[in-house]
C-alpha cells in the first residue's frame, strides 16, 4: 500500500523575521504609554509566528541577505529613534509577510492575525511619532 507523504511549506526568511519582530517589540517599550491593554503583546506575537511556523527540519539558503539595521547593532537609541526604527522594522515586516510570494509559507488564519496585529502596532508607533 503506497503512503502519501506531503513536503511542509518552509520559510525561508523565518529566522531573520523573528528577529525582525522581537527588536521591533524591544523598541516599541518607547511608546508603552500608549498602551491600556495591550501588555501580552509580545507573548501574543510569539505564539502567532509558534502557530504559522512550517515543521521543517530542512536548512534554507538565504536568497538575499536579512535587512536588519545597523543603527540597532551597537548604539543605544533614544526612544523616539528607537519607536521610528521600529515603526520601519514593522512596516517592512509586514510588508514581507502579505506579500504573494510568502502567503504560501505560512497557514492563511494565523498569518492574517498576526498581519492585523503588526498594523495595530504600526498605526500605534506612528502615533508615537513627533510629526504626526
């Protein structure tokens, strides 16, 4: 009797996009006062991106190298430029994520929340910002 055995989706750009997402949360601590119930945001986040992560074992060459910026590597922003580099960390996730190319990686219902929560935050850090 023949078996079916189906190949998992797998993401290639999943680890630098949780890295992408856990700096972005780091920072938007800067606008926590906006915040009235939003506390498990980043517990939220992380079992999103738990329930949408494909089951692979298979290691995944990078195409392009991660976008991460270098002004997070060694300075200590102060958090109007933290909440502005997170605003465009998150604007480029999400951009990432509701692209065509990548839908197919991830489960439909778990990737729209978690799209739907990065524009929360998003709309949320730009009204962090001074010039808005």
């Amino acid at each position: 009797m023949a078996t079916f055995t189906t190949q998992q989706p797998r993401l290639c750009h999943g680890t630098p996009a949780l890295l992408l997402l856990l700096t972005a949360l780091t920072a938007t601590l800067a606008c926590q006062h906006l915040w009235t119930h939003h506390d498990t945001f980043p517990w939220e986040q992380l079992q999103l991106l738990h329930d949408m992560a494909p089951n692979s074992t298979h290691p995944c060459q990078l195409q392009q190298p991660p976008f991460f910026p270098d002004t997070l590597r060694h300075t200590n922003l102060n958090p109007q430029q933290a909440a502005g580099t997170a605003l465009r960390i998150l604007q480029h996730l999400f951009h990432t994520l509701s692209t065509n190319t990548t839908s197919h990686h991830w489960h439909t219902q778990p990737r729209h929340r978690l799209l739907n929560q990065l524009q929360h935050y998003i709309h949320r850090l730009e009204q962090c910002r001074p010039d808005s």
